[in-house]
C-alpha cells in the first residue's frame, strides 16, 4: 500500500481528515511559484505596516496640537487671576501708610535670575507670597477680595495639581524639587515620630504558616508515582518529612511546622482522602490527578485501566459502561491491583467517574482508526482521485456489505475478517496489554465496535467527500453511543452466530496487522488473579 502524496501521518496529526483530502487533490506548487507568493504577502504586509504608522503619526500630531492649545488657555486663566496693578510711588516720603500690591511675578523676579524661557509658577511661591505680604502690611482677608482670589487658586493648584504650560507669556518660576531625604544609619525610620494628627498604624498580626499545600510541575505521570512522598500527610496538616524529585517530573510541596500534631496516617484510606487539584484550564472532564493520590498511577495506567478494557471488550454493549455485573467486575479488578486500599468502586465515585472517562477515549480511537484506514484507502486506490467516483465506490461497498468480508470476489468469504475490521480491532488487542484478567478467546464487543467504526467510517464518505464530525449530538456522523449503539447492537449478534473457529483467525491477523502488539498480553499479569469473578455472561456462539 503506497504512501500519501504529500505529509506524512505525524505532519497530518492535526489537520481535520477532510482538509488532507482537500490537500492531497490539490495541485502540487514549485519553488519559484512559492517565493512569488511569499514575496507578494511580505509586500502586502509591508504596505499595511506603513499605512498604519502613518494613520498613528498624524493622530499623535493632532492630540498634541490639542492639548497645547487647552494647556495655553488654562495658562491665561491663571495669569489673569495672578496679575495685580501697581501701587503709585509720586510721594514715597509721605507720612500716611499706603499699602503697595506688588504682584507675584513681580515679586519672584527679585530671586530669580532672567532665564530665556518662561518658568512655571508654583504653589509654595504663591503662599510665601501671601504670608509675607500678610506680616508686612497686616492685611485683612475680609477685606480684601483679590487676596482670598489668590488662596482659592493656590488651594485649587493644590488639590488639583495641574502643571502649567511653559508656552504661557508671562513671567513664571519653576519649582525646585525638593532633596530627597538621606536614609537612616540604624534601620528604616530611625527615630521617625508620628504627628500628633497622623491616624494610628494598624499593626496586622502575619501568621507565617502555610495552611494549604500548593503543588507545582507535573505528577501525573505513570513513574511518578513516587515523587511526592508525604503529599498525602500534608494535605491534611501533617508536617511533610521528604520531598523527592525524579528527572521526569518536579513536585513542590509547602506544608505546616513539624510541631502540629500528627494523624494516624494508616486510616487515611478509610477517611476522606485528599484529592488532587484540578486541570490548571478549569476543564470539568475527569482526569487522572482527580484521582485520590494514594493510588499508584503505575498500576492504574498499565494494569487497573487495561483489565477494564478488557471487560469493555466482552461485554455486549460497549457503548455503556453500566449495570451491576460490570460494576462487580470492575471492583473485583481494583481490589486486585490496590488490595491495601479501601475505596469502593460505585457509579457515583471519581474513580468510576475518571474509568468512564478513559473507556470513552478508548472508543474514540477506535473510531478515528477505523476511519484514518477508509480514508487511506480511498487515497491509493487507482481509479478513486473523483469525488464521483469515491461516492460511486462507497455506495457499492455498503450495498452488500463488501467491507465486513476478507474476501469479496468471486463469493464473500471471512465475515468480520477485513483488514479494515481487524486494524481497528488490533488496537484494542494493544489497549489491554497488562490486564490481571485471564482475557477470553472472544472479545466479542471490541470486535463488533469495530465493525460498526468501519461502517460509520464509510457512512462518512458516503458523498465522495469527509462530512463534517462537528461535535453535535444530533450529528448522525458523530461515533457516539446516541448515534450507533443500535447498529453495533445488531452486528454483535451477528458476530455471536459465529463459531469458535473464526476467533483464532481474528487474533492471528489482527496481531499480524499490528506492529506494536504484545502476542503475550498476559505475560505482565499480577500474581494475585483468583479473586477475578466469573466471565461476563455473553450470548452463545453456535456453529455456522
């Protein structure tokens, strides 16, 4: 079977089965055709690059002008407000008492030298201003109107803190920034002495303790098992002894002071027992740190997760993983590979909740198999590079059923024997490695799982071209239990109407067809396997 045109499967990992199709239809580009591209793109991006900077450039001007011109006529306010007439000096030796108003510019121009640009008036200038008038001249603020006018300004300059422009006309002082005070030779705020208005400190009591443990990295991974050791104990306020880190994975645990009193820890299992923190994205599918973090995620991944496989794999309704028989099994299993722990397996459980999870996935790919295999064959077949001729040839493969049968011409032989079956079925085959069940001969449910992805699979090409798998639940291309539970229902009582013969023929393609799979999938089996229940009743196969 020859490869694709163009990608390989690891560059097609993320690309939507159609969208390969779509690629692989298309014609195939130079280098020189390429470049012009690229080169037409960059140019086009260039072009809108410097159209923006401009657009920027003339905004940025134009808020400039604006606020230059608001600056300005605020400048004139306070000039106005500022400005006082001089007093009259024809008769300086006069004995009445004349009282000389002298503005402030005029005033701060004494002490400060001429400069060539116009300085900035300030708020303290203006009070020394007032103060000093005040003492001279003993000045009433009841009755002198344009005095008060001077200290509403100073307090609205205060409040307000506005700076002024230096484009202003008249003669104004900047304010020198005042030094910044020397730190302390014995300690921050040596000798410091509130002020008898200052509001009293309040002192917060920081308790240095840490009452939750926060994690970080990653301990989910199947050897790290063992990377948090005392994780358990923190969680519930126990001082942690030992933090171990492997080269896989980082775990950081804070926990409280050794002089806590600690709990028994041998009746953790018995109580409630801490769970692990959630996905960082807030997702509320089930996943594996949910899990209690007593439980060993080595044997969950490579012994508890594939004995549940298996029992998918028997059990005549794969789609659902229910009733009370399933339930009993699946208990039985994980006292098995957990016989220290006491959790109790129930449908209301996050163990059970995490397992549905997983066989869920496990389905999935299934399906994706199943269909990746259709796919792959509608590419390299001669004579399929139409869609006519794709619709044409799906439409004669689901009259009869063609795709069920190894053999097709001159007469169907082998049903439920098909390369296309028996690849998807592989998987499975390869899932349940590590169970501690002594699997049977006849996984009748795997098998018909199979089968029905490949029909699914050829339903989806049913028009020459890969229909939308949009996650909807009236989508009927979706390989969902609302959608082909019946149809697997109906092709697992056709499988039971084989005979023992076929089975072996089954397993020995099935592995011949999967590179990866174990031949001894029981080679890695716990010890302890006589507590496993008896085989999950199943319909009686009969001989052809």
């Amino acid at each position: 079977m020859s490869s694709r045109r163009y990608g390989t499967r690891a560059s097609n990992v993320n690309k939507h089965p159609g969208q390969i199709v779509l690629d692989n239809m298309q014609t195939r580009r130079g280098k020189n055709e390429l470049a012009i591209e690229k080169a037409a793109i960059a140019a086009k991006e260039q072009e809108k690059t410097l159209a923006t900077a401009t657009k920027i450039k003339k905004l940025s001007k134009v808020q400039r002008q604006e606020e230059r011109a608001a600056k300005k006529a605020s400048q004139a306010e306070v000039s106005a407000a500022t400005q006082r007439p001089k007093a009259p000096r024809s008769n300086p030796k006069s004995t009445a008492k004349v009282v000389t108003m002298v503005s402030p510019p005029d005033v701060l121009e004494k002490s400060v030298s001429q400069s060539k640009r116009p300085k900035k008036v300030g708020c303290s200038q203006i009070e020394e201003y007032l103060a000093r008038e005040a003492s001279v001249f003993e000045l009433s603020s009841d009755s002198d109107p344009e005095r008060e006018a001077l200290l509403a300004l100073s307090r609205g300059l205060k409040n307000s803190k506005r700076a002024l422009d230096s484009d202003s006309d008249s003669d104004v002082v900047e304010v020198q920034p005042s030094k910044k005070a020397k730190p302390s030779q014995h300690g921050f705020r040596e000798g410091w002495k509130p002020h008898r208005d200052s509001p009293p400190i309040k002192v917060e009591k920081v308790d240095v303790r840490v009452d939750a443990p926060t994690y970080g990295g990653y301990v989910e991974d199947d050897d790290d098992d063992d990377a948090v050791e005392g994780s358990a104990a923190a969680h519930d306020g126990v001082a942690a002894r030992k933090v171990v880190n492997n080269t896989k994975s980082l775990a950081t645990v804070k926990f409280k002071p050794a002089v806590i009193t600690q709990p028994n820890v041998t009746t953790l299992a018995s109580t409630e027992i801490p769970r692990a923190p959630r996905r960082p994205n807030g997702s509320k599918t089930p996943v594996m740190t949910n899990l209690p973090l007593d439980i060993s995620r080595t044997i969950w991944t490579k012994h508890f997760i594939p004995s549940c496989f298996d029992i998918l794999g028997e059990h005549t309704d794969p789609f659902i993983l229910l009733g009370e028989d399933i339930i009993q099994q699946i208990a039985t299993v994980f006292h098995v590979c957990f016989p220290d722990l006491k959790h109790e397996v129930t449908v209301d459980s996050v163990i059970f909740a995490v397992l549905s999870q997983r066989c869920c996935e496990h389905r999935s790919k299934i399906g994706s198999i199943a269909l990746d295999n259709v796919t792959e064959l509608l590419n390299t077949t001669p004579g399929l590079e139409t869609t006519q001729s794709r619709a044409a040839y799906v439409k004669e493969q689901k009259a009869g059923s063609l795709y069920f049968y190894r053999e097709t011409n001159p007469l169907r032989r082998g049903v439920f024997r098909s390369d296309l079956i028996l690849k998807a079925f592989s998987h499975h085959l390869s899932a349940i490695e590590g169970t501690v069940r002594v699997s049977p001969f006849s996984a009748i449910g795997a098998l018909g799982l199979a089968a029905t992805a490949v029909q699914r699979a050829f339903f989806v090409y049913q028009n020459g071209v890969l229909a939308a798998t949009d996650r909807r639940d009236d989508n009927p291309v979706m390989f969902s239990a609302t959608n082909w539970r019946q149809e697997c229902d109906h092709l697992i009582r056709s499988i039971s109407a084989l005979g023992d013969d076929p089975w072996s023929e089954v397993y020995e393609r099935a592995t011949q067809l999967n590179k990866k799979l174990n031949k001894a999938s029981n080679a890695n089996n716990l010890d302890d396997t006589s507590t496993l229940p008896a085989q999950h009743e199943r319909a009686l196969i009969a001989d052809d």
